[in-house]
C-alpha cells in the first residue's frame, strides 16, 4: 500500500505526457501542416501549453521518434508525416522520457491554442494573455483574473473536445460535440435569453478572444455543479451562449443572476441515439416535439438516426433536407447520422464533408425498404472509406440470417406472443454480429461504436477487442436497465424493441457494467409511432421501438443506484467526448453554456420552465471537433 500514491503519481504524469502530445498532433492536424511545414518553437508550444519547455522537448521527442516529426538542430523542429496521428496508448512503448520533468505539469492545464501558435509562428514571439479552452482535464491553471477559476471537475481528465465553430460558417470537416445530461431541482428563473453570439471555432481554436468575466450576461450562483469526476459548489459566469468562467464568489456586477443555492447544475443532456423522423414522418413524432421533450428532460443535444426519415439520409440531398429541417423547429442543438447502406458507399465522402457526425448500418432488416441492411462486402468497404476520412460507424447488431429463419418458424407455429419475439432474436444472434463488427473495424481501423447493447456479454466482447487496439465504444438504453421479457409480456407491443428486452440476469449484469464504469453511454433509442402501429396482439407485426427521450437522465436519477458523477458522465460527458461533439457534455469556460437544473438553458439561453417550453426554436447543427473520437484513455 505505501507506493500506491507513487504508481498513482506516475499515473497522472503519464495522462500529462500523452496530453501534450495529443495537443501538439491536433496543432498538426488543426493546421493542415504538411511535411516541411516548421512547428512553433519549443518555448512558444510551452507557453501555449502552460507546461514547461522541457516537457515539451519529451514530447517533441517522442514524436520525432515516432516519424511525425524532424528535429533539425538549430533550425527547428518540423513536419515529417502528417498522414497518421500517433495512438496515444502507444506513446509508452518503447519511448524513455524522465518522470520528474512531468510534476511541473501537473497543477497545470494542458491547452493548445492555435491561433496564439499561428501568431507565435509568424513573429517569433507568443502572447501572454492565453484563452482558456473547453478541454478540462488538470486540477487548475494559473489565470490573472483576480479570483482563480477552475474546470468544474476539478480533476485530471484527457478531453478531445472544445469549443464549437459558428453554425453560419461551417467548416468542410467541422466539429463534432458530445452529450451531456441534467438533475431535477427546484429553480430561479431568468427572465430573458441571451441572444447574441461570439464566433467561437472548433478544439483547439477560437477566431475571437475569451470574453471577459466582467461581460457575463448570466451568473449561476452557488449551484452544486456536477461533473463526471466529481461535485463542487461554483458558480457559473454566461457570455454570449458560452462559458466564461467557473469558480466561488465569481467577481461578477450587473449581470443576471440566478440562484442555485442548494440545486444540483448538471451539463445539459447529450443524447446519441433518437429517431425523429423528420423530413416526412411527423405524425410519427417530429424535430419540434422530440427536442422539446429532450429539453423537458434536461438534454441539450441530441444526434438524430438516418432512417424513418423521408427520404432516408444516404446522400447530401437528403441531409441538407434534415438539416433544414432541424434549424428550423429544433428547440436544442443537434447532430445528423449518415447512412451506410449497399449501393451507396460512394456518398460517404460528401456526407462527411455535409457535417454528419459518423454513419449507421443495420445488420439485420431495418424494418424499412428504403434503408436495407449491410452486407458484409458493405460493411467492409463502409468502414474503410470512414477510416480514410475519420468517421465512425455505429452498428445495430443482430445476425440477419438467425432473426429471419426463427422469425420464420414462429410465423410457420402461429407463434406472435412477446416471448416468442423475443426467442427470435436471441442473445447469441447479437453477439455473433458484434464480433464481425469488431473485426472489420480492427482490419480496418475504423472507429465502431455498438448502439443498444441488450446484454452484457456484448459488452464484454467490445471491452476485449478494445484491450487490443480496436477503437470502440458501445452503448445501452433505459429500458434494458429497467425492463424485461417479463415486461414485454406484460405490456404488450409497447415494449416492443430490437434487440428484445432480455431476463433479469441481463438487466442486472448491465446495471453492474455502468456501476463499475465499464459500459460508457446511456442513450434513449427513441423512436415513437402512431399508436396504431402497436395495437393488436401480433408482436412481430407491430412497430418495433420505445420512446422516452425525456426520461433517460430522470429515470437514472430516480433509481439511485449511481453517484451524480456517474449520471453526468453516462448521459452526457462520455458521449460528448466519444462523439466529439464540441463544446458539449461538460460544464467548462468556453465551452457551450447548456445547464439543466429545473429549467434547461441551452448556450445560456432558458428553453424549459416550470415544465413548459419558453423559446422559440433556435437549435444548430454541432460541428465535429478537431480529434473527435478518441477513447484510447477510457
């Protein structure tokens, strides 16, 4: 027990020196550097860093010994290959750097700023007023504000995600942001919406100063603010949409305040996986009520499935619809999935360069012609066109063949009961396809992430191939957390889902999962319909899925079984982060300023009080954030 304390320390020296590299390659990659390209001096990356030189030179050095870049002496260090970034877990690996360098870095906050490096490049010389971005993952940084501010969290965290870019300018490869998620509590109230916005730009840039404390529109006072890592009693300083600072007793006059004393701050909700079926379903739902009732229950964000759309979204045609469509009635932000579907692989590309966050394909039938499954071939080419551009594809897994033949032989029985359903899709049908997903995405190294796993062996499986270098990540919904095949019975077609409710032994073997921290991202999996589609005692004909996207985050809640920390990191943080969804999921100066206590506030704007909708919509599209998708220090 007595070295605990050191291996803990090497630990979090290790977390610092992965950090900064990361933050150099994402100067690299931010910059379009090519080989040749001369990076900053040691001393301008250090002061952009707020570490110190000789951590810098470690870094530098273990790039260099890496291929990514040239040292050449006396003239500085330069691009060598800026086709690949570096994994970061592979930075221990066969690289020697002295620990003590590293405890100088500790109390500090590891943030590149690219616009102060540009700067830095052009005259040889770097400011000394540095904006402080939204990654927060050391304990403090050094300001010169009169009082210190601090990450709400407070702790070492690695992030990948910052600030957003404007929606009226988007980039050919914006920025992705992840979710984040809410506590119910009793509320003050504002009286207006801030309506005017900075342009903030995507991780590690911003085209625009940090604003002032003194500028704050909006102050929350004393709230209990609720972070992945932790609680702590802040206040909340609100310019133009944005944070702009954290800490007590903020020095703030004349601002509005709103008074939390005694509330819990939760980071506005992030949900991954609904179905709002907008363009051409509304009677299905609609953008303008689901996101209302995502407001309702404390998310902000949310990334809306490419099918029961019309048309589906498999090409840029059909996402400038959706996206159309969702600024125009979408009361929170958003992001768009594309489709990966036989025949149209070919629109990747475009679609990336459109703004989806990453593609979805079925693995076995969708319930809807317009958007077949993936075939193997497809699948494969899929993922590697993704890898190439840095997408993610996110997976229904279920074995076509074994759902099909035993859906068969139930209809050739005249057995259509809850549990036949579910005998249909057995667990061994989900895990066979999770498995070949994991090996075309290890073959090809495309990113993967598992949607509404049903059981927990199917996160085993993701867990093992992610001890092996594959980058995936999965997911589970509220009613596999809360439900069974015993329900389903109960219920009737209501609780009807694909993959099905399982036994109890499932439930709770995934309840565990989150407890110990293993199964990373709670999302709703909403998909509603007319309730015609469910009626009648035929649970193979009727519609399958189950809406409740206002309820994740209170449905956690009221269970008690996580600590606050958990519950802000499974429906917000985790996904923000894996999605690299900019600005979201965190509570964090520049990042976005989207609250839930009661009332939701998204980018420092009230959208729900007292239970009812107060704004008009004013939802944007989510920009993809520079080295979105990094799970390598989960």
């Amino acid at each position: 027990m007595s070295d605990a304390p050191d291996r803990i320390a090497a630990i979090q020296r290790m977390d610092v020196f992965r950090e900064v590299v990361r933050r150099i390659e994402q100067h690299i990659d931010a910059n379009h550097l090519q080989p040749g390209d001369r990076l900053p001096s040691d001393r301008d990356l250090a002061a952009a860093l707020e570490v110190s030189r000789p951590l810098v030179r470690q870094a530098l050095k273990a790039l260099e010994s890496l291929g990514r870049v040239s040292a050449q002496q006396g003239s500085g260090t330069y691009v060598q290959d800026a086709s690949h970034r570096v994994a970061v877990r592979e930075l221990t690996r066969g690289i020697s750097f002295d620990h003590d360098l590293l405890d100088d870095a500790l109390p500090a906050r590891i943030a590149i700023d690219a616009e102060v490096l540009r700067a830095a490049s052009a005259n040889g010389s770097c400011p000394t007023t540095l904006r402080r971005p939204a990654s927060t993952w050391a304990s403090r940084r050094r300001s010169a504000a009169p009082v210190e501010t601090r990450s709400c969290d407070g702790s070492r965290h690695s992030s990948t995600t910052s600030g957003s870019r404007p929606r009226s300018a988007p980039a050919s490869r914006p920025a992705t942001r992840p979710p984040s998620t809410a506590s119910t509590a009793r509320s003050s109230r504002r009286s207006s919406a801030v309506t005017s916005r900075r342009r903030w730009t995507g991780c590690p840039t911003t085209s625009a100063p940090c604003p002032s404390v003194a500028d704050a529109d909006l102050v929350v006072r004393a709230g209990t603010v609720v972070a992945a890592t932790g609680t702590r009693v802040q206040d909340i300083a609100i310019v133009d949409g944005r944070v702009a600072a954290t800490g007590p007793d903020l020095a703030v006059t004349g601002a509005e305040e709103l008074d939390a004393t005694g509330l819990h701050v939760f980071p506005g909700g992030v949900d991954p996986h609904v179905h709002f079926n907008e363009p051409g379903r509304t009677d299905w739902e609609g953008i303008a009520t689901g996101s209302e009732a995502l407001a309702a229950g404390g998310f902000t964000t949310y990334a809306d499935m490419p099918l029961n759309s019309v048309p589906v979204t498999i090409d840029a045609d059909a996402f400038d619809r959706k996206r159309a469509a969702a600024e125009a009635a979408s009361h929170v932000d958003f992001a768009l999935w594309g489709g990966l579907v036989p025949g149209r692989v070919n629109a990747i590309e475009a679609l990336w360069r459109r703004g989806a966050h990453g593609f979805k394909a079925f693995l076995c039938d969708s319930g809807l012609a317009e958007f077949p499954p993936a075939d193997d071939l497809t699948l494969l080419e899929g993922m590697r066109r993704c890898a190439a551009v840095g997408a993610i594809v996110l997976v229904h897994a279920e074995n076509a063949a074994i759902v099909a033949e035993l859906a068969r032989r139930a209809a050739s029985e005249g057995r259509r009961g809850a549990r036949d359903f579910a005998a249909s899709r057995p667990v061994e049908a989900e895990l066979e396809a999770i498995d070949r997903a994991l090996f075309f995405a290890g073959e090809t190294g495309c990113g993967l992430h598992v949607v509404h796993v049903s059981t927990p062996r199917g996160v085993e499986l993701v867990e093992r191939a992610r001890a092996d270098g594959v980058d995936v990540t999965c997911e589970t919904c509220p009613h596999y957390l809360l439900l069974t095949v015993d329900d389903a019975e109960r219920l009737g077609a209501v609780a009807k889902c694909a993959p099905p409710l399982r036994t109890d032994g499932d439930r709770d073997g995934l309840w565990r999962l989150i407890e110990q921290g293993r199964l990373p991202i709670v999302a709703s999996d909403h998909s509603p319909c007319p309730p015609e589609l469910k009626a009648g005692d035929d649970f193979f004909a009727a519609w399958g899925g189950i809406a409740g996207c206002q309820s994740t985050r209170g449905l956690l809640l009221a269970q008690d079984r996580l600590p606050l920390p958990a519950v802000a990191a499974v429906t917000a943080t985790n996904a923000a982060r894996r999605f690299g969804l900019a600005g979201k999921g965190r509570i964090q100066s520049a990042g976005d300023a989207d609250l839930a206590i009661v009332d939701t506030i998204l980018r420092g704007r009230t959208v729900q009080q007292d239970g009812r909708l107060v704004a008009p919509p004013a939802g944007r599209l989510v920009p993809r954030a520079q080295g979105s998708g990094d799970q390598s220090t989960w």
